[in-house]
C-alpha cells in the first residue's frame, strides 16, 4: 500500500458521503478511476435502487480507451450479483481495467468475496484493506445489519456534573444546553428510529420527532411491557409510524403497531423485531433502566453522553460505561464524550 492509494481512497471515501441519508439501508460507496496518477473518472452510489458507484465511474470516462490501464479505486467490494442492477465485477471484467484497489470486502452474503473472485479469474490485479477501518466505520451501520442481524445501536444520555439523569420525581429539563439539545435532533435524522422506555414516555411525553433540525423523522419505538401507558402521550398520536412492544397484544393501527414479543421479552427480541423491519439503526434515549439493559447485555456499538453544568445532588442515576471515551468534544457550555463498543 503506497500513499497514493490512501489519497485516491480517501477521495473515494469522501464521494461515498454524499450519498449518506439517500442510498440506506445500502452502503455508501465511493469510486475513482485513475490512469497514470491522474484522476479520469469518479463516481458514487446516489441513491437507494439507482446505479452503483463504480457504474456512475466508469460512465464519467471519456476515453474509455484508458480503462484497460487504469486502477479502480472503490470504498466496497464491487457486487457479485444481479440485484437492482447487474453486478459491478463484470462491468470492471467487461471493461478490462488493469487493477482494483478495494477499502472493504463486502459482507453481504449476496457478495461475500465473490466480487473479487470474479475479477481475480479475469486477471484482474486486486488490492484489499486499504482505509479498510475508515470504510467500515463509514458504513457502520449497513455494516452491523449485515453481520449481526440487528440495528447499529447509539446509546444517548445527558447527565449532571454528579452523575444524575432526573430527579427523584423524574424531572430532568435543564440537565443539557440548547446547543446540545440541537445536536440531538441531528442525530435523531441520521437513525432509522429512536426508542425510549416506559417511564421516559410517561415523564417526559416525549415528541420523539425532528424538529430543530432538517431530515428524515425516524421511527418511533417505546417499550410498555404490560400496556400501562396512557393513550392520550404525544407518542401514540399516530403522526409518525410508531411501535409500542409489550407482552399483552399484537394490533396494527394508521401508523401505530402494538407487538407482543411474549413474556419477558428482551432488548434481544425488540432487536430482532426491528431488523425484520429492515431499520439499520436505533438511537435509544432512556431512561436508565432501559440504557442499563443494552449495556448489561452488551447490545450497542456507541454511546454519546452529554455532561451539563448542574448538580441535582440526589436522584436517579446515570448508567455506566466502563471504559475511556473515544472522544471529548465541548458542544456549548457541556462536555460530550462519545464512546465506542469493544
Ligand atoms: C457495489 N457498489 O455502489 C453499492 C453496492 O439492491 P442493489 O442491487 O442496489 O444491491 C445492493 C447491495 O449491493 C448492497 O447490499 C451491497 O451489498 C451492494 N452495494 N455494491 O458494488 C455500490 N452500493
Ligand atoms: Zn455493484
């Protein structure tokens, strides 16, 4: 791996994130075609169902002469099968391009190393792992669903300076500022839906919508074991598609879903309910008993906890991480500690 690879890949990595918010629950995929250390087409996956990054690339050459000694750099593994368009190794096959640098293998049972078999058959040079962990963490959550058989869980929580979520009776305003509060409702619209338990729902009467920032809304998920929870809760107006899992009944109604997952059921079985709704990624925001589940059960993949300037003193406390944040950053007049899984 030479430093021209990393360059030509992290501009392909760079054109894979545009298509972030329009191409899930595929993966973000970027593509750069290079002849003699020059740049002769680019390309990547626009949007769900439309054609691949490599296609778009190899559409911008102009002399497609110059494919046949040209290096094809791409973020994922090309595809190996017929899905909404032929596979990309046999349009790379097809154009006789001389090498094919790749940043990840592509996990998808569909391509699973068949795509660089079959260029590798063809004789075409293949290179793997270059920014393979760039690419993997680029595409974390197609990543996660793939591999695990459930969402990419982000575990949210705002704390005080002693460590308390609410207090005693449950009040938790004030913990966090607006900046914070904002950054929020972003990272609610890069989720596929957002899950809060029983007693946030009750407390708060959360919106759970996207309201300070633009994007798509997620989906709605609230946990209610024994159906406890009043009707009248902003979460069960039926304005968003929701989901209400318990153990007492199944019942579809406009945009509210009741699912019995049976007695006792776990963060598990709503995990595995979730991915047969095809949703790439839950963003879970309390409280701390239901946080304190994913944790103990070891169901989540990052966590990001904001740290406000109060102290309560006395209440319910925040769940906890044994390990060191991968990152602290300053939003506003609170810390934000990011940490990631394992
Ligand atoms: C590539 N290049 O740009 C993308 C790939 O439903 P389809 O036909 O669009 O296929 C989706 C699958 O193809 C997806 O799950 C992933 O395995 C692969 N995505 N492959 O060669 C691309 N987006
Ligand atoms: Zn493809």
């Amino acid at each position: 791996m030479n430093r021209l690879d990393q360059l030509y890949m992290r501009r392909a990595l760079e054109l894979a994130e545009w298509g972030r918010g329009h191409v899930s629950p595929n993966p973000m995929v970027g593509c750069v075609i290079v002849h003699q250390d020059r740049i002769i087409g680019e390309g990547h996956h626009h949007q769900y169902g439309g054609p691949h990054a490599e296609v778009n690339a190899v559409h911008s050459v102009e002399n497609k002469d110059l494919l046949k000694e040209a290096t094809v750099y791409v973020t994922l593994e090309p595809c190996a099968h017929w899905g909404k368009t032929p596979p990309c190794a046999n349009l790379l096959v097809e154009n006789q391009v001389k090498k094919v640098v790749i940043a990840a293998v592509d996990t998808n049972p569909l391509v699973g190393g068949k795509g660089i078999e079959i260029l590798k058959n063809a004789g075409i040079e293949v290179e793997t792992g270059v920014l393979e962990k760039e690419a993997r963490w680029q595409n974390r959550r197609f990543f996660t669903q793939i591999e695990k058989h459930r969402p990419y869980v982000i575990l949210k929580w705002a704390q005080t300076q002693d460590g308390f979520v609410a207090r005693e009776n449950f009040s938790s305003k004030w913990i966090s500022g607006s900046q914070s509060r904002q950054l929020v409702h972003k990272w609610r619209a890069e989720e596929g839906a957002i899950l809060v338990g029983k007693n946030t729902a009750l407390h708060d009467n959360p919106n759970l919508n996207v309201r300070d920032w633009a994007g798509k809304t997620p989906m709605r998920v609230v946990l209610d074991a024994k159906l406890e929870l009043p009707q009248n809760l902003t979460l069960f107006d039926q304005t968003i598609p929701t989901v209400c899992y318990n153990s007492k009944k199944s019942e579809t109604q406009e945009n509210l879903n009741f699912v019995n997952l049976g007695e006792q059921f776990g963060m598990h079985d709503m995990l595995k309910d979730l991915h047969s709704r095809k949703i790439q990624s839950l963003i879970v925001e309390g409280g701390t008993k239901v946080l304190s589940q994913f944790i103990e059960k070891s169901l989540w993949d990052e966590a990001r906890v904001f740290t406000g300037k109060v102290k309560f003193g006395t209440g319910i406390s925040a769940p906890i991480l044994n390990q060191n944040p991968a990152e602290t950053l300053s939003i506003g007049e609170d810390i934000l500690n990011i940490y990631h899984h394992g």
